[in-house]
C-alpha cells in the first residue's frame, strides 16, 4: 500500500550505486527506514532528493515494516549548509542526536525544532554555538529532561551573581549551597565510582542562566531571538553540551568533527 509522509532524511546509507537506504524523520510516523532505488525505472532527482537533511512530502510503499520511496515532492534540501564543512558537520550531529533519541512515535516538536536549527545553521544570520546550545536545550527538555530552572534547588534564590547547573540532577544551585553541599558531603559517600551517582556542575552567569531558562519555554520560533556576550555565551554552550550528552548517554563522530572545523 502506499502512504505519504512529511519529514527530513536523518541518515543515509549508499547500497550500491542505485540503490540507498534513508532514515526519514517524519512528522506522522517518527523514524522510519526505507528504500531508494533509483534505476531506470525511477527519476535520478530521487537521489538528489534523499540526500541527507533533504525535508519534503514522501510518498512511500509500504509492506509490513519495510518502506520504498516511490516519490518525492521536495520542499527544502539546506543547500547553503554545503557552504561550509563546519556548517555539514552541525547538521549532521543535529540529524544524529534525532537519529538516537526519536522512536517510531510522531513527535512534532523534536521535528519543528530540527527544522529550526537546520534553518537556522544553514542561513548564516546565528552564531553557529548559540544555534547549537538553544537546540542542545531544547531538545533535553522535549524528550523529558526539561531542568528546574525556577532556582536555587536548596535555598530557592533566583537571583545572583552565580549559579551552577546539576546536569544528571537537573536543577540549579546557587553558590553558597554549592559550597554547603560539598561541605556535607563525605567523599566515600559521593558515589564517585558509579557513571550514574556523578555530580557534574556547570558554572552559569546570570545572562546565561536566562539564556537556559528562555530556550526551554519560549514559543519555538523565536528560540534564536536573544543574544549573549561572548563569556555569557561560551557558558551557555557548555552547558548545553555537558547537558545533553549526559543524559542521552553518548557523544557523536559528528560532534568531535564539527569541534576540529
Ligand atoms: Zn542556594
């Protein structure tokens, strides 16, 4: 039977030079695999138009569980990505993080917010690190690991000069309490040996600290409309790394590419 299905091809895998397997993010059905054959019975544009980040409407034969590309009407294919290899590189490990979180369940956010950093990384008008870290954010907190941004986790301050981030906790601490906890806290009981009971803080401005509490929250499409200064931004962005990669469990070839561009 055939089905039509929105969505950005997330992965590809060349089986020969007709044939390739695509991992489409798609908006009614999530992740799915299927297959190109691009032969003489099908138009050469379908290699061009499942090429990855290619976004567009496909229609699919399906059977069982396995999928055929059959057409494609193509609607954005990020072409100013390949302007640069950092750009390629960016977009990649966004494609890779969805490849490794998302499920055959839709999620409309996760896709609007691929789309989004796609854009927004391929038009140039962002710093590439702000574009990175609002999506790092964004995304944590879309597959449920949105952090308590309210304040202070031990005392409830909102306001000051400091604050660090309990990544694996997902709550903030002030400075005072950050000291006061490793006050309290013997080393043998820190659990030092177990990945799971590690503390690992990251230090935050308060320009920062805003920065983390309005990506998380704000309406999608203006999750770009702020800017930072550099220190402000070089903490964010750490941040948003650390943060994302620890709960997701693992780093990305495309990631460490992207740092060497
Ligand atoms: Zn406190």
């Amino acid at each position: 039977m055939l089905i039509k299905v929105h969505g950005v091809v997330v992965r590809t895998q060349d089986l020969s030079s007709d044939n390739r397997y695509v991992k489409i993010f798609t908006r009614e059905k999530g992740i799915l695999t299927a297959t190109v054959m691009s032969g003489r019975s099908l138009r050469a544009s379908h290699t061009a138009a499942t090429q990855l980040f290619c976004y567009g409407e496909f229609v699919l034969y399906s059977k069982g569980d396995r999928y055929w590309v059959r057409e494609i009407a193509l609607e954005e294919a990020f072409l100013k990505l390949r302007s640069s290899y950092e750009k390629v590189a960016l977009a990649t490990y966004f494609c890779d993080v969805v490849h490794e979180v998302a499920t055959t369940e839709p999620d409309e956010q996760m896709l609007r917010l691929l789309l989004n950093a796609l854009f927004a990384a391929a038009n140039g008008d962002y710093d590439l690190r702000l574009v990175k870290a609002t999506f790092e954010f964004r995304l944590a907190a879309v597959i449920g690991f949105m952090p308590d941004v309210r304040g202070c986790a031990d005392c409830g301050e909102s306001e000051g000069d400091t604050f660090y981030l309990d990544v694996m906790d997902g709550h903030f601490l002030c400075s005072k309490c950050r000291v006061m906890r490793t006050q309290l806290v013997a080393p043998e009981e820190e659990g030092a040996d177990d990945p799971r009971m590690r503390t690992i803080l990251t230090l935050l401005s308060p320009a920062a600290l805003s920065a983390v509490r309005y990506c998380i929250s704000c309406p999608l499409q203006r999750i770009l409309s702020f800017r930072l200064e550099e220190d402000d931004l070089v903490l964010f962005a750490r941040a948003a790394e650390t943060y994302l990669l620890n709960h997701i469990e693992r780093s990305f070839p495309s990631l460490e590419i992207y740092k060497k561009c």
